[in-house]
C-alpha cells in the first residue's frame, strides 16, 4: 500500500499494489476504522505463519555485537549503557548515522513517545534542536541527545540556546572521528576508498576539542576514552541537572552496523557480518 497526497509519488519507487491519494491522516485514520469493521466482522488475518518467522529471524539472527579492540569503547555498549543507566522513562533522540540505527537496536524501549529520530529523512543535525523541544515538553524526565561527531557541529551552536533558556539536555556524542556510515558503505562497498568520511585522524588531536567547545558554551563537558569509564561518565552526567552536558565518547572506529542493506538491493538482499570478507567479520 502506497498512501501520498501528491499523485504523481504513487508508485515512484516500488509499485504499489494499493495506490491511495490522500493527506496520510484522514488515509490512516479512515484504514483505522475500516480494519475495526473487518475485526467487528470476526475478519481476522490468520498470523501464525509470520510469527513463526519473526521467531526463526529472532533465533538466527539475535541481538549483539563484537567487543571493540582492547582498551577501546565499543559504541553499541556506550549507548546500550545508557538507557539501562538512565531507563526507560527517559526521553532519547538520535541524529542520522550508525549511532542512529545503534540507538533503535541497544536502547530497550518500553515506552511510547520515548524514542525520537528523524529516520529515513537523514536529518543531519536534527538531534540538539529535537531534543531541546524534548525537554521543553517533558521537563521532568532526562532526555539524551545521541549523536555522532559529524552531526553534532551542524547545530551545536544551540547549546548557548539551551544554556541562556535552562534547558539542561544531556548529549552523548559517539565520537568515531569519522561519518561513521559513509565509511562503513566505502570500507564494505568500494575497496577502503575512503573520500571526505574522516574528520580528524591525526593522533592526539581533537578537531574540534568537544569538551572545551561544551564549556566555551556554559555546559559541562565530559570526555570517556576508556571502557572502564563507561558507567561512571554516564552517572556523573546523570547527577548535573541544572545545565546540559555533553559527553565526548571516543570510540572504535570500525565497529558496524548489522543488518545492512547495499545502494541499489531489494530489502530482501540483507547481510549481516558473516555475509562479508572474513576481515570485517567481527559479530556473532
């Protein structure tokens, strides 16, 4: 089914079976009501066959992910840290990149309304003025900001927003010092030709320092290189209220995200680590 208010995107991309032209929420909320007749009727979809599916994916394909290298911080146990840290009545909003898809799969969510994204738009940028919005809204519960290195300096002049307003967000920025999926598709799709996807790689540089730039702006800044670090950063984070933080994860830079799907492949062309050369096949 393929629902648009604008004819000419029926069918663009893949074709649809059932073309339906109109604002998505008069479309939804009339398909509600049609599905409620067909219930009300005793016309139910006999569902068994696909769960057993979802059953098999979930025993062949479980949730995980490799350590990172030794003395490095993985970036999937950073973020799964903090939603166990700081649970699920927590607000969580994520930029666009592989820290993006890492938070849907590492935070356990049990909530509605507790999971913000700006999904398949790619929004770079979207997660300091989204999580702001966040915690106006809900002031009483923390509300994270993950996002990656490259994100982040799109919009983090907002920061001064947040501190002249009392809007004291919480930012974990997963620090790959890279546009951590672009240099997965070139690592994995075009031979290591890495173009224009690394931002600083000297050793012992930081372009730009995260943590003096967060207290430039009047926030707290942290910084966490070590594994060790991990839950003590978070929690000392946890216990700043009253201006926003920002927390400079220096992480592994190779780790993935499984499952993928190439440019250009049916969805159902999914690979998952064992499918690539054995070098990057670094997750059960």
């Amino acid at each position: 089914m393929h629902a648009d208010i604008d004819p000419a995107e029926i069918s663009k991309n893949r074709v649809a079976d059932v073309p339906i032209v109109g604002d998505a929420r008069d479309v939804l909320s009339e398909l509600f009501l049609a599905v409620q007749a067909e219930h009300a009727a005793g016309r139910k979809a006999d569902l068994t066959a696909w769960w057993a599916v979802l059953t098999e994916w979930l025993e062949n394909y479980p949730l995980g992910h490799a350590p990172a290298p030794e003395g490095q911080v993985s970036p999937q146990h950073v973020i799964s840290r903090i939603g166990a840290i700081s649970g699920p009545e927590s607000i969580y909003v994520a930029g666009v990149g592989q820290h993006q898809m890492w938070a849907s799969q590492f935070i356990r969510y049990e909530n509605p309304y507790t999971w913000i994204n700006s999904g398949g738009l790619g929004t770079m940028g979207f997660v300091v003025p989204a999580a702001m919005g966040a915690k106006v809204g809900r002031p009483d519960v923390p509300v994270w900001a993950i996002d990656g290195d490259g994100c982040f300096q799109m919009t983090n002049q907002e920061l001064a927003t947040c501190v002249i307003n009392d809007i004291p967000i919480k930012i974990a920025v997963i620090n790959n010092s890279s546009l951590g999926m672009v240099r997965q598709w070139q690592t994995l799709l075009y031979n290591e030709r890495y173009s224009n996807s690394d931002l600083h790689t000297s050793v012992g540089r930081r372009v730009p320092d995260f943590v003096k730039l967060s207290d430039a702006y009047g926030c707290v800044g942290l910084r966490c290189e070590s594994p060790d670090e991990v839950d003590a950063t978070i929690q000392k984070a946890m216990e700043i209220n009253d201006v926003p933080v920002v927390i400079d994860f220096v992480v592994f830079r190779d780790a993935m995200v499984w499952p993928m799907v190439a440019a250009g492949s049916s969805n159902d062309k999914i690979q998952v680590a064992r499918d690539v050369s054995p070098k990057w096949d670094r997750e059960d």
